[in-house]
C-alpha cells in the first residue's frame, strides 16, 4: 500500500513561500507499473522525493509498507574520492549486505554499469553518465517493492537504455516502476496507470492512453 493523507508541501523561494501540495490525499492503485507525469513544475520531482523518504511533508503523512528505491540512475550521494567499488561496499554495508551477499551485489553493478577499468577509479573522475550508470547498476542490484525512475532512461546510449529497460522488464511480477517523465513512448512501454499531477492535485488514469491525451492537453 501506498496512501498519500492529507500532504502538504512547501517551500520557501526569493517571492515567499510556494505550496506545492495542500492536504493532498490518495491511495496508489497497487501491484501497478505508474507513470508520475505532469508539466514542468507540476510538483513530480517534490512528490518523487517524499515517496522514496528522501524529503519530508509540512504536515500529513505517507503511508507504505512497500520498499521504495532512491531515483534510478540519477543523483548523488557517492564519496568522490572512494572508488566506484568502494562506493557499492560503503552502501552495501549501510544495507547489511555482506559477505558473499555482497560480492555478488559488487559483480553484478561493475557488469551491468559497464565501466571498465573506471570501476576502480575514483568516482570524481567520472563523467555524469558513467556516475548515473554506476548509480543505476547500484539500486537495481537491490530488491525493492518499488524502483523510481527520473527520466533515467535518458542515461547512455541506445544499447545501454534497452539493457536498462530490459532489466525492469525482467522484474516486472515481483516489483513495479514509478517513472517520472516526459517521454510518452516510456509511459506506453513501461507503465499500467498514470499518475497526472497538475495544480497541486493528482488525478489517476487507469487508461494509460487517457492519462496521455489528458497530459499533452494541458
């Protein structure tokens, strides 16, 4: 389950404080692949954000029993100066990862973000896709209930975007998506239900091809 009670969010900007959401409630349809749309400003990446935990509301709450990744593919977080091995060691041992556990995490990231020999350099010296390609190696070599997605399939090339999406597919049954994106061929790809934010409301679209004619509407 994951149910939205009463949320609000705010932030304070240069023109006073912006409300993003007001007592913003919702319950999201389980077992469900969804697609978080929206115009520029529509609040996705805020309520990305609060989803996986890694923001928090002015008042209401978040209710989940579900395992929510941090943004696939997209992000911070790495010490730049520890390799990218030494970096999936340090989050490996934040998750109680360990021993053999861990080393077959480790393998499986330096296969999938195809880094080479940068694997064992230090993180600092990557440039922004080989960093997404290690963070996206690192969350998917996770088991979560939900994986989130912020337009991480812009990330590499054409080969590296259809292995990405090739892996979720492969979850598909034992986890779902959240993606957030512009990218509507993604939305028909990956997606069962849309999510539509706009003026601080979200309207769900079991219809994905109503959700989208909804969306470009706007």
């Amino acid at each position: 389950m994951i149910a939205l009670d009463k949320l609000t969010k705010s932030y304070v900007t240069k023109l006073g404080r912006k409300y993003i959401f007001r007592d913003l409630s919702f319950v999201v349809p389980p077992d469900k692949n969804i697609a978080l749309i929206g115009r520029n400003g529509a609040g996705k990446s805020t309520l990305m954000r609060l989803l996986c935990g890694t923001d928090v509301p002015d008042a209401g709450r978040i209710l989940t029993d579900k395992r929510i990744s941090w943004p696939v593919g997209l992000g911070g977080g790495y010490q730049g100066s520890l390799t990218g091995r030494q970096n999936v060691k340090f989050i490996c041992r934040a998750l109680g990862a360990e021993g053999d556990a861990m080393e077959k995490i480790i393998n499986y990231v330096q296969e999938f973000a195809e880094l080479g020999d940068y694997f064992h350099q230090p993180v600092k010296t990557y440039s922004s896709g080989m960093s997404a390609r290690l963070r996206f190696g690192m969350s998917l070599a996770f088991d979560f209930d939900y994986y989130m997605i912020d337009e991480a399939m812009s990330v590499g090339d054409a080969h590296f975007r259809a292995k990405a999406e090739k892996e979720f597919k492969k979850r598909v049954g034992h986890s779902n998506l959240i993606v957030v994106t512009h990218n509507m061929n993604q939305v028909r790809s990956l997606c069962d239900i849309v999510l539509l934010l706009h003026n601080g409301t979200v309207k769900i679209y079991d219809d994905v091809e109503e959700g989208i004619r909804v969306y470009t509407d706007l």
